[in-house]
C-alpha cells in the first residue's frame, strides 16, 4: 500500500470515529449526521428495514403515509 493511500485510510478511520463520537454523545449538528449519512453512501453501506431493527423505528415515526414503505418493512 503506497505512502498516500495508508494517510487516505487513516484520515477516514479518525474522520469515521469523530462521527461516533459526535453521534453517540448527541452532540452532532445536522451537518455532522448529513455528512455521516454521505460517507456512508459514497461507501456503498447500506441497511435493511426490519420490524426489530432501529431503522423500521426510524421509518414509522416519520410523518409519511406511504403504503409502499410499510409492505417493504412487513416482507422482511
């Protein structure tokens, strides 16, 4: 692994646990949980919707009435 690759690796590992941090301490703005969101996309990560999952809790405390959501979340 080149020089500059190991510095690109290890500025996304300190960048990914400032995230934790800020998150897990409630202390991120919406900007800090929208570029979280971000780095999690550009790394293709991605999360199922399950009943017993916080992501289905996510979903149905949003204020959305969209029967397409709910027939995704019951076939998981």
């Amino acid at each position: 692994m080149s020089k500059k690759t190991e510095k690109l690796h290890g500025l996304q590992d300190l960048l990914i646990d400032e995230f934790i941090k800020r998150i897990a301490s409630g202390e991120a703005s919406p900007s800090d949980l929208n570029a979280a969101r971000q780095l999690l996309k550009d790394n293709d990560i991605h999360a199922a919707v399950k009943d017993d999952n916080p992501l289905a809790n996510l979903v149905s405390m949003l204020p959305f009435n969209d029967e397409g959501v709910d027939k995704v979340i019951n076939q998981q």
